[in-house]
C-alpha cells in the first residue's frame, strides 16, 4: 500500500514538473477516483478502516543477521592440575590476573543488596584485587627456590659476631639506604636519594654538659627509649652524598656538644632538663620546715611527738641534708619530678615523707 | 669477586621459559589469548608495530615530548640525530663510525678528503671496518620480536648465492686510499668480501697477502673457507681450494677453530647433490677431531643436512643420525653460531621425512629438554614445524598416553597443531581406546574455525559415535554432541554455521544412543 502511494506520488510530482496546466485537471480526476473506489469499497465491505494502535499488536522484526561473535575458551584455571608446580605459573611479581588463579578470593564492598545482589564481588575482572600488590610470586616454594639459587654466593658468618651485643659493639653505626628496580617512564626514583645513619647515645663520649647539648641540639632524632639517634638525609641529589652529608652532621654536632659557650651560662632553673633537688625551693623549705619542727621540739618538750632523727645540734642546710630521711625525700621528689607521677613514685613520696615526719597513718 | 648483577642473573635463572601458558609478556585473559600460529604471529607483530609506531611519532613531533623524568638524562636515550662536532675533522668522523651511521660516516670522509685534510691510520681503518661490516650501507636493526617472528635469512645455504658487493664502492675507495696497507686491513676486506659471496676479490685480496706475506688470522681463513664453492664445477675443485687453504693455515701456525671446519662444511652443504661431497665432509669431520676441536650443534648441523637432504627421496639409514644423537646425549648447548639454532628443527625435519621412527624423536626430544637447550628452538617457524614433525613421528607409533603427555606439555599454547594432526590424534584415540582424552581435545578445538571443514567434523563424529564406553567416558562424549548440537542450532541459518548433515547427525545420535539416551537422540532425528 505504502510504496503504491509513493509511485503515485512520484508520478503526480512529474506531471506536475511536465506538462501543463491542463493535467492538473487530470491529476484532480485520478484523485478522486481513488477516493471513489475507495468509498465504493468501504460501501461494499461495511466496514470502518481498521485504526492500528502502536504498541498494541506485536510486531514481528525481521532478524537482522548476528554478528559473528568471538568464541573465546575458558579461564586457565580450569584445566591447571593440582600438582603443578606453582613458580612456573607466576615466576615473578605481576597483577592479579583472575583467569591464572585457581582458588576464589573476593575483595570489594557493598553498601546494600541493590549492589551486586548484596554480595562481595568476585575475582572476576575485580579491579580492587588488581591494584593492590599480590604476593603469589614470593610463595615458600618461590623462596625455596630462590634461596637455592643464591646460596652458593653465601659467606661464613663471622666469628665473634654471635649475639646481638657483639654486634652492636663491634658495629655501632648502621647505615641505611635503599635501591628501587623498576619500568617506568624513568628508571630511577626519588626515594633511593635518602640516607640515613643510626647509633646509640651511650657510645658516644660525652660528659653531661656533652650529652644535654647534644640531645638539645638533635632533638627528636633522639628516641630517649631506645636510646637511639637517627640522622636522616635527602637534601642532596646523590645517596653518597647525602651519606657523607650524614656523616659530617654526626661530627658537627659530636664536636659542637663537648664546646662551652659563654652564653650556656645563662642557663637557669626553668631551663634545666631534670629537677635536682638541692638547687630547687624544695630543699629550702624542707630545711626550714624541720629547723622549725625542731625548734618547737625543743620547745614543747614533748617526748613523743619529737622527730628523733634531729640532732640537738644547730640545724644547717649542709647537715640536714645528709641525713638519710632527708635524701629519701629528695630522692622521692625528684623521682616525682623527672619520672612522672605513677603509682611507685607516689607511694615512694608517701613513704619518705611519712618517714621524714614521723607520721604513722593507718592504712 | 662477582659481578654487579650476579645474584640477579641466579634468580632469572630460577624463571623457566618453556611453560604451558600464554606468553608471558601478554595480557593473561582468555578473550585476549593466541593459540595458533598465525594468530601469534599477528599479535607479536601488532606489538612490533605499535613500538615502532611509537618510536616514529617520537621523531615526527619531538616538540610534544618535552617532560624528562630523569635528571641527568642517560645516555642511552638522548636523541641519536645531534652530533657533537659537525665540522668536518677526524673527532666528527670517529663519532659517526661509533654510531654506526655508515652513509654520514662516507660522506664525512669525502669531505674531509677533498678538504685536503689529513687523517690517521687509525680512523681510516675504523672507517674501513665499518664499511665493510654493513656494505656501506646504513644497518637495518632487527629488534627481538622482529626476529622472532620473521623467518631467518637462509640466503647462505642456496647453491649460488649472489653476490652483493659492489665493484668500486666506498670501501674499495678507502681501502685504496690507506696510506699504509696493512694485514689488519687487507683481513677486513677480505671478511667483507666473503659475507657479500664476491669471490673473485677475495682471491685477489689473499693472493696479495701472500705476496707481501703478511699473517693472516684465523677468522680471515674461515672467510676465506665460506667462499670456497662459488664459481666451481666439481667438489674436486671444491676440495682442491679447501686443502689449499687449510695448508696454508698449518704452514703459517694459525690453529683452526670449529668455525674454520664449520666454513669448509657449508660449501659441501651448498652442493650435497653433487658427488663426493659425503665422503669429504667425513674427512673434514675427523679432520676436525684430529686437531682436537669438539664438534658442536653447528657441525652436525651441516653434516646431517648433507646426508639427509629434505627433498633427496632416496633411502637413507638412520645410523649416523643414531650416532650423533650418542655424541650429543647429555650435553647443554649455548647459541655461540648462528646455526646452532637450526640444530633441532632440521633434525626433526629429517626424522620426519626420511625415517619416521618415534624413538628417534623422542630421543631428540629428551635432547632438546636437557638444561637450557630449549632456547636453541628460538624462532616461531621453528617451534611450530619442529613440533609439528615431532606429533606426526610419534602419534602413529606411539601409544596415546605418551602421546597426549607430549600433547598437555605443549597444546594450545607452545604450539597448536594443524587439522590433519588432529586427525591422526583421533586415529590414535581410537586404535588405543583412548577415549578419555576427547574432552581435552573438544576444549582446545573450540578456540578454532575447524568443526566448519565438513571432513574434520564428520572424523570427529566419528570417534564420538565408534562404540560404547563406561558411563564416565560416554557422558562427556554426550556433553560434547549436544553442545555440537546447540552450535548448530543457533547459527543454523548462518554463512558460517558447522557443516552437519546426515552422517554427521547420524553419529551424533549414535553417541547418545551410546549413552542409552533414546529422549535425545529421537530428539536429533
């Protein structure tokens, strides 16, 4: 029906392009013929033209002819017996290649169960797998391997070297520097630049003027649990310099903390790195508290509430401070001061003071 | 003690290279997997391309690749194009023959000729032993991939090779130039006159050394040697310059090594049709072992091809193949010459075509897995005709356990076979009732277009339907019908679709009837 309309169509265009006004006449009759037979047909069959609604009745397609799609065969790991040997299939360190891996692993994270059906997703194509390191290339049959490999290029360990004491005395600085190996756009990388050294505090030789300075002047490239001192470099372009560089900051600061400078003798008592007692109010007041103590001691006349360590002597700061009771206080305070109060310093404080005034406290 | 990359080489050594996997360097998905041979082959090639794509947008727009990771740049990648001196002297000269770049090299050299200048002995003779090494022409570099998969160039074994050296060009120029006319340059001339098969200067070239009796080394006697065929009637002529030239070797005192014997052997190789060529390779050969030289891979290469020509169908015994195989048993190889590498495929050639003895190639094959001889099969189109020669050997002669070993060893990934090797493989699976193995086969098969050669598919049918077999067995052979089946159905209306008709349905049925799956088989009817 439809290309009928068009060759009409097509015809009517070309009379009307060719020939003259007279055809139109002709045209207007050919259309209304078509109209008449189209009345005299619907007169005869009685019936409306059928109105098609879109989408009510199925429509057939005609196939269009499938694309010959690549067959591809299944994954590897299908067909690896289980005793292969598993340093043939990954010999060294590659990305996670879903299709080489015989065992299931899912990595990944759903919110809710719209995602993936609720459920972590396979090893399949899995991208997070794939950007994290895998470690199947160092397996205890991979290091086996290796180990056998380069074990002839071993030397003995050497002798007196056997504990770690003797080690660090023998070797007390360590150095530490790094190599990177690797395809890129630039075979070298930034990190091998660093160096650094590293050593114990209690092998240098310093007096202790020497060693404030020195842990003053390092800071915290000092660790006061370890003990150890840590000099970092990677200011420079080259990792030996940057070891040299290490290694003349080691001599600098050495050299440097043994030096008196005039302006150290400004040091005052806020400036101190620990409390000592003698310089400090403490001293001062506990001597005046117990001159005081012993002068109404021997006031009252009071036999036992007397604190009978005090001599009848002249109460002297000097003499006062060399008896025992007083030097377990200053002890304790000081503990209190540089260690921090915890359980054992308070109780030792406890102690020395009851001890130092004769208290007896029921516990 | 040990050199910088010692222990680096012990733990590359740990990495096998034979595996039964994809190529490594490939990405590892089986929709990105190569299996047949030309399928391979147009991978690695589309990798060659894309590097030397790459390198050729690097040298059409430089300006666009400006960023520099490395701070200072090595030296091996700073741009080849700009010399250090581009005046013409003698230090410009030496730079470009360092770098290899022949045509400036030559013009260089005219320059500074005509400038009047002088240079030295030295730089000359550089000059002439670039010249003579690329045949004043600028080298073409193969990469690795490009001589994997490209066919080796076998231009020295034709009878007749051409000769490639033009009269009167650059490095007859130099050379006649040289102020002083030494052995060391009359020795260059002579090698680059014998790699371009120009006989005729060879001679004259030798000829004059002779005269002024200057020494000649011994890599200068072997070229010699590689000409000796060239423009000669008969072996005697042949056998007459051979002799010439090895008497003349052992009257100057220069040792022969195993390349001279190697040489001489060519020539005989060139021209195994001809008569006498046997008897004297034999005489070179014990020649060889009388001055103590140990014969390797090269020598017996050139031996058993003039003994076992591929297209000489006349009968041959296997007992020199034998015995060589016993010289070689146990022995690991290194590619020291350049036809080390044909050892294995040629051997195996041999073996197919004059003897089909399976032993033989087994025992060839154990040879070739011995240490580090794999590498020895270097080329692609020698791992696929060495295999491929080694499965037609043995499936007909050997039971089909060994066989199918031989087969998971290597299939699909080292090497597919071809559809008539599948045939024989089926032949075998059925005279040894090895029935088992037709999954393996099905799964391998599927990655390629042979189900649609109506011949294979009906011989596969075939084997599917020939009798009855334990339920195990039987249902995978099922399986495999009805996903046959399903193949067909889907593409049925298809250009491509399997070729199944009456014989092929009438097997189908038969393996489930096999199965006593009567729903089915009615079904297929």
């Amino acid at each position: 029906m439809a290309s009928s309309l068009s060759v009409k169509k097509t015809r009517l265009i070309l009379g009307v392009m060719n020939r003259s006004l007279h055809l139109s006449s002709s045209l207007k009759s050919q259309e209304s013929e078509k109209l008449e037979n189209k009345k005299e047909s619907s007169l005869d069959s009685e019936e409306f033209r059928v109105y098609e609604i879109k989408g009510l009745k199925k429509v057939s397609f005609v196939r269009r002819p499938e694309r010959w799609s690549k067959r591809f065969p299944p994954p590897r790991y299908r067909t690896m017996p289980t005793d292969q040997d598993w340093t043939d299939v990954w010999p060294t360190a590659s990305t996670f290649k879903w299709s080489a891996v015989p065992f299931p692993v899912r990595q990944g994270y759903v919110e809710n169960s719209s995602e993936n059906e609720g459920v972590i997703p396979s090893k399949y194509a899995n991208l997070e797998l794939m950007k994290g390191p895998n470690f199947l290339h160092l397996t205890p049959a991979h290091v086996k391997k290796h180990c056998k490999a380069i074990k002839h290029f071993c030397t003995q360990w050497p002798e007196g070297l056997d504990t770690d004491e003797q080690c660090q005395k023998h070797f007390p600085l360590e150095s530490v520097t790094s190599d990177y190996v690797f395809a890129g756009p630039s075979l070298t990388d930034d990190r091998a630049r660093v160096a650094s050294i590293k050593f114990k505090l209690t092998d240098l030789e310093l007096d202790n003027h020497a060693r404030d300075k020195f842990i003053r002047l390092v800071g915290d490239r000092y660790d006061p649990d370890t003990g150890d001192v840590v000099f970092e470099s990677n200011r420079c372009p080259l990792k030996s310099q940057n070891l040299e560089y290490v290694k003349f900051i080691l001599t600098a600061v050495y050299f440097e903390s043994w030096k008196r400078e005039s302006w150290e003798q400004q040091k005052e008592l806020s400036d101190m790195e620990q409390y000592v007692w003698d310089q400090n109010k403490s001293s001062k007041t506990c001597v005046s508290l117990l001159s005081d103590i012993k002068a109404r001691d021997m006031a009252s006349g009071d036999e036992q509430g007397k604190l009978s360590y005090l001599s009848e002597k002249e109460v002297d700061a000097s003499v006062v401070s060399d008896l025992p009771e007083v030097q377990q206080y200053k002890e304790a305070v000081e503990n209190l001061f540089n260690d921090g109060e915890s359980i054992e310093t308070l109780n030792t404080y406890r102690m020395a003071v009851e001890k130092l005034l004769n208290l007896k406290l029921d516990v | 003690n040990r050199s910088p990359t010692a222990i680096l080489e012990a733990l590359a050594s740990t990495v096998r290279n034979d595996v039964n996997q994809p190529i490594y360097s490939t990405i590892d998905d089986p929709f990105l997997y190569s299996t047949t041979d030309r399928v391979k082959k147009a991978h690695l090639a589309a990798y060659e391309s894309g590097r030397k794509t790459a390198e050729h947008m690097l040298a059409l727009y430089p300006d666009y690749f400006t960023q520099i990771w490395d701070d200072p740049l090595p030296d091996a990648w700073k741009k080849d194009s700009e010399y250090i001196y581009a005046e013409p002297c003698e230090d410009a000269l030496n730079e470009r023959i360092t770098k290899r770049k022949v045509v400036e090299a030559i013009d260089m050299y005219r320059t500074i000729i005509s400038n009047g200048e002088p240079l030295s002995q030295e730089s000359q003779e550089k000059l002439l032993e670039l010249l003579v090494v690329f045949n004043c022409k600028d080298p073409v570099e193969e990469t690795d991939i490009g001589s994997y998969i490209n066919a080796p160039d076998y231009r020295a074994f034709s009878p007749f090779p051409p000769c490639t050296w033009q009269k009167a060009n650059a490095a007859e120029e130099v050379f006649d130039a040289l102020p002083e006319k030494t052995a060391s340059a009359y020795c260059q001339m002579i090698r680059g006159m014998s790699a371009n098969y120009h006989k005729e200067g060879v001679l004259s070239m030798y000829n004059a050394m002779k005269a002024n009796k200057m020494p000649v080394d011994v890599e200068t006697y072997n070229a010699i040697l590689k000409v000796a065929s060239l423009d000669t009637e008969t072996i005697d002529d042949v056998k007459l310059f051979v002799e010439t030239i090895l008497k003349d070797m052992a009257a100057n005192n220069v040792k022969p090594n195993e390349k001279t014997f190697i040489s001489a052997m060519v020539n005989l190789r060139r021209l195994s049709r001809w008569s006498g060529a046997k008897k004297f390779v034999l005489a070179l050969f014990s020649e060889m072992k009388a001055c103590g030289i140990e014969p390797g891979l090269s020598t017996y290469v050139q031996i058993l091809h003039i003994f076992y020509y591929f297209k000489d169908r006349s009968s041959k015994t296997p007992e020199l193949l034998e015995q060589v195989l016993d010289d070689l048993k146990g022995k690991e190889f290194e590619c020291k010459t350049e036809n080390d590498v044909q050892f294995f495929r040629s051997v195996m050639g041999m073996i197919a075509a004059h003897f089909p003895d399976s032993k033989l190639a087994l025992r060839l094959h154990e040879l070739l897995q011995y240490g580090k001889n794999r590498d020895l099969l270097s080329n692609r189109q020698a791992q696929y005709g060495y295999y491929s020669d080694l499965f037609t050997v043995i499936i007909p002669l050997e039971h089909i356990d060994v066989v199918m070993d031989l087969y998971k060893e290597v299939v699909p990934y080292i090497f597919f076979p071809n559809s008539e090797t599948f045939k024989l493989i089926l032949e075998s699976i059925e005279m040894h009732e090895g029935h088992q193995y037709v999954s393996q086969l099905y799964t391998d098969l599927q990655w390629t277009s042979m189900f649609k050669d109506f011949d294979f598919l009906s011989r596969f049918t075939q084997t599917l339907a020939e009798r009855k077999h334990e339920a195990k067995t039987q249902n995978e052979l099922c399986m495999i019908a009805s996903s046959l089946m399903d193949q067909w159905t889907r593409k049925q209306h298809l250009h491509d679709a399997l070729p199944v008709n009456g014989v092929v349905i009438g097997n189908l049925i038969k393996t489930h009837l096999n199965n006593d799956d009567l729903k089915t088989a009615w079904s297929l009817f």
